[in-house]
C-alpha cells in the first residue's frame, strides 16, 4: 500500500486540493497535535468543510501529533530533539491505538497525512512512517 504525505506550508487552500486531486488522494488525515493554522483554511473545522466540498474525506489523529517540546524543536530544526520527543509520543498507548488507525484509514482509500512542514525531511510525518509505516511506500506531496 501507498501513503501520501504533505504539507501546506507556503500554500494557498486550492493548490493544496488540486495536488490532492492530482495524486488521487481520497482522504486526508490530519496528524497536527493542534489543527489550527494562521494560513486561511487550513484550521480543523475550513480545512474540513472544504476537504468535503471538494470531495476528499478529513479525520483528525490527535494522538499522532507533536507535543510542544517537539514543535519547539523543529522550528529551530533541532530534529535530534525532535526525533526524541516524537519516539516518546509514539510509545504512548493512545498514540500506538491512533496509528494503527491510521493504516487502517490509509489501506481503506489513497489518503495523506498532513502536517505543516512543506519538506517532510523537517516534519514528525516522516518519523512517524519511519516508525509504523513498514513496507508501505511513501510518497511526499508538493503543492
């Protein structure tokens, strides 16, 4: 099976949905500990509604996020720290409960996981595959 990733950093909603589209991608999962943006439409509740409308399913992993200490990290692109901090969300039962989810979500229909960071190489999203995401392909999404 295959997973997308992407993120919206630097983007505008409509980009961001035309690559979606383009890749085929039937759902997006949500991987941000706090799906709130300052880019207009990216917030949980936008970001949704519009998802709907453009006919692409939304679902929101809390437990798959970054806690604070690891976002602090990566936007000083400390990724030791945040590699660290992110293993030991990931150990959390909640967080192992959510990834299974995930797969489960990602192997039903093509679904991406979304996160901030335009370049996965400085987002959790990768640790996050790195970590669960075994003999699944991976493919970064650029809108």
């Amino acid at each position: 099976m295959t997973i997308f990733t992407i993120g919206y950093e630097g983007v505008t909603l409509d980009a961001f949905t035309a690559a979606l589209h383009g890749a085929g991608v039937r759902r997006v999962i949500d991987v941000r500990a706090l799906p709130l943006s300052r880019r207009p439409g990216f917030s949980k509740s936008t970001l949704a509604a519009s998802l709907k409308e453009a006919g692409i399913d939304y679902v929101h992993l809390k437990a798959l996020g970054t806690p604070k200490p690891g976002r602090d990290a990566a936007k000083k692109g400390d990724v030791a720290t945040l590699t660290a901090v992110y293993d030991a969300q990931l150990e959390l039962p909640e967080a192992q409960v959510a990834a299974a989810q995930m797969l489960a979500l990602a192997d039903e229909i093509p679904s991406a996981l979304l996160c901030y960071e335009r370049d996965p190489c400085h987002c959790h999203r990768t640790l996050l595959l790195h970590t669960v995401g075994e003999g699944r392909a991976v493919i970064d999404l650029y809108a």
